[in-house]
C-alpha cells in the first residue's frame, strides 16, 4: 500500500532532525506531497513530524 504525505505546517521552530527528516520525506515547501511506500521506515520518519505533516492511504 502507499502513503500521500503532505507537509501542511511549517518546521521553522522545530529541531534540526526534524528538518533533515522532512528532507529525506522530499517535502520542501509547505503545501508540497510526496508518495512512498508504506514501510516501517517510512512510518517511523511520519512519526517523528506527525504534528507537521498529513497522511492519506491511497488505494492501491
């Protein structure tokens, strides 16, 4: 299955891991989506930046 992953608050504030995180995701601006795999890597990286970002499950 795959996630949507949309950055919808900005991570000014917030520690640098966070924003390396957010990099490593490709969210850049706020607004931006990217798609990935549902894997526990994956999950564990949302996680962290839970209270930044969105979640969507697409269907397969």
């Amino acid at each position: 299955m795959k996630i949507k992953v949309t950055l919808t608050k900005s991570p000014i504030g917030y520690s640098k891991a966070q924003h390396k995180v957010l990099q490593a995701l490709g969210l850049g601006k706020v607004g931006s989506s990217a798609v990935h795999e549902d894997s526990p890597g994956i999950l564990g990286m949302v996680h962290k930046c839970m209270h930044l970002v969105t979640v969507e499950k697409l269907a397969q």
